[in-house]
C-alpha cells in the first residue's frame, strides 16, 4: 500500500461549476507508473467530475479496479476499467454530483491512490432537452476496421466485416447494428449492457453505474 499522509501536500487540482466545487492533492504513483489527477466540468449541466489519467506498461490490456472510500476507509464504492494496449488508464474517479461534503480517498489497482475533498453541496441539474433520434447505422461490413479511443478513451476496437470484433488486440465477442447503434456480447457487454451509439463517425459508450457514476467511452475509426 502506498502511504499517504491526508492532506499533507498542497490542494491544487481545483475546478468547479454554479454550486460544486472539488480540490484534488496530486496523486501518489506506484513505481514505474505515471499518473495525474484533473478536475474537469462534468458532462451535464450542475456536475464536476474528478478523472485520473495514468500509463504503466506493464498493465497493458488489463482490467484495473478502482475503489472510492470514506475519509475513515469505508468502501463507498468499486468499478473497474481496461488499460490500453499501451498500458494508458483512464478512470473517472468521483462524480461531484452524488457526493455530498467531506473528504474522500481512492485506490487504483496497481497504479496510484489519493485524496480529495468535496467543498460544497450538490447541485439540481436542470432536465435535459431529449435527443432526436438517431439514424439506422449502416450494415456491420461497412462498419469494418480500427476504432481508436479518443477524449481520453485508451485502447481500440477491431470490427469484422463478419460481424465479430477484437478489444485491445483481444478476442472480444460479436456486435449487430441496432437502431442508433450497436450492441456488443463478450468483453463489451459490461459497458452499458453492451449498447453504444453511433453518430457522427464515432462509437459512443455512456451510462451512469450503480454507484451513480458516469461512465463514457468513446471510438473513432482510424484513416
């Protein structure tokens, strides 16, 4: 376990929205392991969110555990995510917008753990407009090829022109265009129960877990 002493280093990562506010303490890196700590506006109107970003190679295509606790130790909360083929992570960590006050520490398997402290209480989003609907994605073969992660998605997915696909150089299951989107089995499905979007050129996982967090995974096929 890495030791930390709570709240001995400096506050800086700071970012905040009309009624949230976060403060984050740069993280503490395991050896080998780079990593970094953000506060960034969230993806709907009253959220902040708290993203890490990190790279150990010796994770590549791994799935990598993230736990939320309590400023006592208490487990609030456990997810996991996949590194890149790289070794590269990206995790959303805390979700400012179901947290109330008070401070709060997290441990990324094998990568970094920290500390961080929400300021102020949570704010009442104003309801969404609802989108128009999207339209019938073309048929899987024209779908065929290399989709990279961007927005801070690592890893990539290989669509088959029969259908089936690869995640991170992995076998990774079959996918079927549905209306607005596919749907994945296998390696996939955890994401949303297996069902993205597709707009613009661009495979779209976004959900919120159990734990009220946001998860968002985003694929744009490679020139």
């Amino acid at each position: 376990m890495l030791g930390l002493a709570l709240f001995a280093v400096s506050l800086t990562a700071q970012a905040w929205d009309d009624s949230r506010r976060i403060v984050a303490a740069p993280p503490a890196c395991a050896a080998g392991a780079q990593c970094q700590i953000a506060v960034t506006p969230g993806m709907m109107a009253g959220q902040v969110t708290l993203d890490f970003r990190g790279r150990v190679p010796a994770l590549a295509g791994s799935a990598v555990s993230v736990r939320l606790l309590d400023a006592a130790g208490a487990v609030l909360g456990e997810r996991s995510s996949f590194a890149g083929a790289d070794g590269s992570v990206s995790i959303l960590v805390a979700n400012g917008q179901t947290l109330p006050p008070g401070r709060y520490r997290y441990q990324i398997q094998g990568i970094a753990q920290g500390q961080f402290e929400v300021l102020t209480a949570a704010a009442t989003a104003p309801p969404a407009a609802s989108p128009a609907s999207p339209a019938l994605p073309a048929a899987a073969g024209s779908l065929a090829g290399t989709w990279h992660g961007i927005a801070s998605t690592p890893g990539l997915i290989e669509l088959g022109a029969d259908g089936s696909y690869r995640f991170n150089g992995r076998a990774g299951g079959r996918f079927q265009t549905v209306p607005g989107g596919l749907v994945f089995d296998g390696a996939l499905s955890a994401w949303n129960n297996g069902r993205a979007t597709l707009k613009d050129g661009v495979i779209e996982f976004y959900w919120k877990n159990a734990d009220g967090f946001n998860q968002w995974f985003v694929y744009s096929r490679g020139k």
